[in-house]
C-alpha cells in the first residue's frame, strides 16, 4: 500500500507482525500523528531490496523532502533509508539505545540467578545425603538469594523515585550484595540522563564518550558488546541531539494495530484487516 500524500519532512521506518510471524515493513509519517494520514507505505517483508523495489515507486520528489527518518539500529532498515530517502537523516531511536543498556542489565541479573540456583541444588543435594533438612537462608526483607534475583526485574528498569518500599529494601539487598549490579543500574540511569538533557550534538559526543569510558573499565563481555554496537551506530546515535526525533509514533502505531488485532482476536483475513487499516490511517 502506498500513500504518497502523505509523505512529508519527517518519517519513521519499522516493523510489525499482522499473522503467524508475517512481518511487514511500515513507513509512517509524524504529521499524522497516529490518526488519518500517518501511514506512508506497508510492504510485505523486511528484506531490504524487496522493501526498496516498492518503496521506489514513491516518486522521487517526494522521497528527496524527506529530511528526517527515525529507525532502529536494524542494517536492513539503514539500507532502506539511505536508498529510498538519500536526501534525509538517519537517526537511531533512543528508547532502542536505552533498551539495549538495560538488556545487558538483565542478562548480568538473570546469570546470577542461574548461579544461585545451581549453589542452591548443590546445598539441597549434599543436605540428603547427611540426612538434614536444608533450609535456604533469608534476608531482612524475608528473600532468599534465588528470589531476591528473581524479585529485583521490575525494580531494575525504574528510577529511585519511583520505587515502592519493599522495592527500596529489595533494590538495598540487591545492591549490598552485587555491587556491580548497582553500578551498571546508576551506568543505565545515566544513560537516560544524557538523552533527558537537551544537549548540543558535541556536548553529547563528550558526554557519551566519557560514559563509554565508565562501562569499559569493567570488561563485562555483554556491556563491551552494548559498547562496540553503540560505536558502529554513534554517528545515528549522535542526530538525535539535533532534532531530538524519536521513534516513538512508530512504536505507539505499532501498539495501535496490535490493539486492532487483539480486539477482533487475529488476523483472519490480511487483505481485508489492511483495508481496514488503510481506511483509518491512509
């Protein structure tokens, strides 16, 4: 589907999934704001040749106004952009930036966990065998050190502020006991600091790459990875301290047709539910 109309200065480029995993590529335009004329082009697939065969048939005028285009850090979605829209800027989403930080997070969370839980198997293993009753030992807050980890996920993605108070004594415990859960959690804090303020693109250099330095110094395989991908992307990264465009009405239309879908309890017939769509935001 292609609404060339509403083409404008400002686009976002993502994906989502109607039926059975089928992906589709959507183009969006912010001037819409998530109501009638927002949707640019759906194409089937995510394949970045077929994306552009169809995307070309936008016409060229058109495509070379577009100055801005949001997008994840996804390489099809780069190639799509910078062939179909020469003329625009690519800037990464920050909630991907941030997501990825906080990604790294859990998973140096849940890799604790796997550890207490396999001490916690070789505590009740060797507890049969000198015929006892093994009784894991509790913090303060009534946690073991398994349910502590299990219990700290949803506290790791808030602020302080915004903490309940057994996820205060909770995030204390967790804190005492893994330090460097508690550094890379004030690293992920800071992260979202940078982006909140509204910097100049070089303050924003200098600030990032002094954050850079803080997570490289601990040589975590997971966050050096978070580091590298940041890097490869900086340039992307970096444009949103010029417009601060984000991805965000891509990701709240996306949640509008899921929306769509979960009311009519799926997709049954894709040709007529693109029709619908069509009929409400082309």
């Amino acid at each position: 589907m292609y609404f060339k109309d509403n083409l404008g200065e400002n686009i976002s480029i993502d994906e989502t999934a109607l039926s059975n995993g089928e992906l589709y590529t959507i183009v969006t335009g912010k001037a819409g704001h998530g109501k009638h004329g927002t949707i640019i082009a759906m194409i089937k697939g995510t394949k970045a040749d077929d994306v552009c065969r169809h995307l070309m048939k936008l016409p060229e005028g058109k495509r070379r106004m577009v100055k801005n285009v949001t997008l994840d850090m996804a390489g099809s979605m780069r190639q799509i952009a910078k062939r179909c829209f020469p003329c625009a800027t690519q800037i990464i989403d920050r909630f991907h930036v941030q997501k990825l930080m906080q990604d790294a997070l859990q998973e140096l969370r849940v890799q604790y966990r796997w550890q207490a839980i396999e001490q916690e198997n070789s505590n009740i293993k060797r507890a049969r065998k000198e015929k006892r009753k093994y009784i894991p030992p509790c913090f303060d807050n009534g946690d073991t050190i398994r349910q502590l980890l299990v219990r700290s996920r949803y506290l790791l993605f808030k602020s302080p502020d915004k903490w309940t108070d057994s996820q205060r004594i909770r995030a204390e415990i967790l804190f005492k006991q893994f330090d460097d859960i508690k550094q890379f959690y004030y690293l992920t804090l800071q992260l979202g600091q940078i982006y909140s303020h509204n910097y100049d693109k070089n303050v924003a250099r200098v600030k990032l790459a002094l954050w850079f330095n803080k997570v490289e110094q601990w040589n975590y395989p997971q966050f050096n990875t978070v580091i590298e991908t940041f890097k490869n992307h900086n340039d992307r990264i970096l444009n949103f301290f010029e417009n601060r465009l984000t991805n965000a009405s891509a990701e709240s239309f996306n949640a509008k047709l899921k929306s769509f879908r979960a009311t009519f309890r799926g997709v049954d017939d894709v040709k007529f539910y693109l029709y619908r769509v069509m009929m409400l935001y082309a």
